[in-house]
C-alpha cells in the first residue's frame, strides 16, 4: 500500500523531510548575484521567479530565509509525487497551486494569476514537470501577460554536487558546499496578438534563463 502524504504516517514523514532539509541547507554557504536589484524592488511589486526544474532544492529555503517580507506561492505538479512537494513546500510559508504550466493547465495557471493579484509573488519552474529539460513552456509567458507581473529569471549554480539520474538530471547541493543564487534582471512580457510575436517573446525568455546557467 502506497503511503498518502495527508495521513498521519505520511505527515510524520514530510516533517522528517523538513527537518532534514533545514539542517542540509544550514550546512551550505549561499551567495547572491542580484544583477537585475530584485531583492531591493518594493514589497509592492509583483514578480513571477522562474527557475529550471533541475535546480529547485533549495529555493523555498532561499526565499524563507532571505526574502521573509515576500509573500510566495509556487505552481506544484497535481502528481503523487507533486502531492509530497507540496506538504514541504507549505511548511515554508508558500501557497500552493497544483496543476500543469502548460496549456492544458489552464485551470492551474488562471489560480495562479489570481494568487498575484491578491498580493503574492508567484515560483514556477517552466520546464517542470517532465520537460523536456532547459525547454521554457508556454504558461509563463500566458501568466504574465495575464498579471502584468514581471518574470525574474533565477539560477542556482553549485561548487559541489550529485545529480541524479532523472530527466533533468536533478542537481543535489554537497554538504558544505557553495551555492551561488543568480538572480537576473526582470522581463516585462508584453501583449502579443500573433502566433510568432508569442514565440519571440517565449524564446526571450528561454535566452534570458539560459544566459544564468554555466552548469547544464
């Protein structure tokens, strides 16, 4: 029988994970990069943090711990597995939206949009849940044309790491390694009224994300 994240044993477990992952993110050194001045932006200012799947370990941390005057909520996959990320991700404060960024989560994405306008910043990884890796989805682009919210590119890049045999090769922070968080200038997303000025803005994006990763 498959545990289930909202029974008691399955709690106890996602407290264990929290726990767990508290101490590890104690043990790492961060650094920030705020090339884009994100971190001195008015509280008042909706943005939308975009990062790539394989990287996400520790940004509920990051933000927790260095961003505390920013109410966040982040887009979680409506996956068994995506029901545990979410347990942990709530015991950081974040509102959860379950749900696809791609089109058919529509549903997800308009939640979300409503979640921004009611005063929180949003966390969406555009190549989650299944990529294919470094492939910036459409959701985003709809999302921030939807809010006027403006999206902050973030990379995390690492001194020491494992990676783990997965689609995005997920990337696990060495104890007592250096993490570098990268945060880039934000991007508005205009209007678009045509399949092509859609593209060019999503390709934008996509250069925008990949010109913070060394590491891929």
């Amino acid at each position: 029988m498959k545990l289930d994240p909202e029974s008691f044993a399955g709690g106890l477990l996602v407290n264990f994970g929290w726990v767990l992952l508290q101490l590890w993110a104690w043990t790492i050194r961060f650094e920030v990069d705020d090339r884009g001045g994100a971190l001195s932006m008015p509280v008042s200012q909706r943005f939308i943090g975009a990062l790539w799947h394989n990287r996400l370990l520790f940004l509920t941390h990051f933000i927790h711990h260095y961003l505390p005057q920013r109410r966040g909520a982040a887009l979680i996959s409506a996956s068994r597995d995506g029901a545990w990320l979410a347990k942990l991700v709530t015991r950081f404060g974040f509102e959860v939206v379950r749900g696809s960024s791609s089109r058919l989560g529509a549903i997800a994405m308009r939640q979300l949009a409503e979640v921004i306008r009611g005063g929180a910043d949003a966390v969406i990884t555009p190549d989650g849940p299944r990529g294919p890796a470094y492939q910036l989805d459409d959701g985003v682009i709809f999302l921030a044309q939807q809010t006027g919210a403006q999206v902050v590119p973030v990379n995390m890049e690492y001194s020491s790491c494992w990676r783990l045999r997965s689609w995005d090769r997920f990337i696990l922070a060495k104890p007592f390694s250096r993490v570098r968080v990268i945060i880039g200038n934000p991007i508005a997303i205009p209007a678009t009224s045509t399949a092509e000025e859609f593209a060019a803005e999503r390709a934008r994006l996509q250069a925008a994300m990949m010109a913070l990763v060394e590491m891929r």
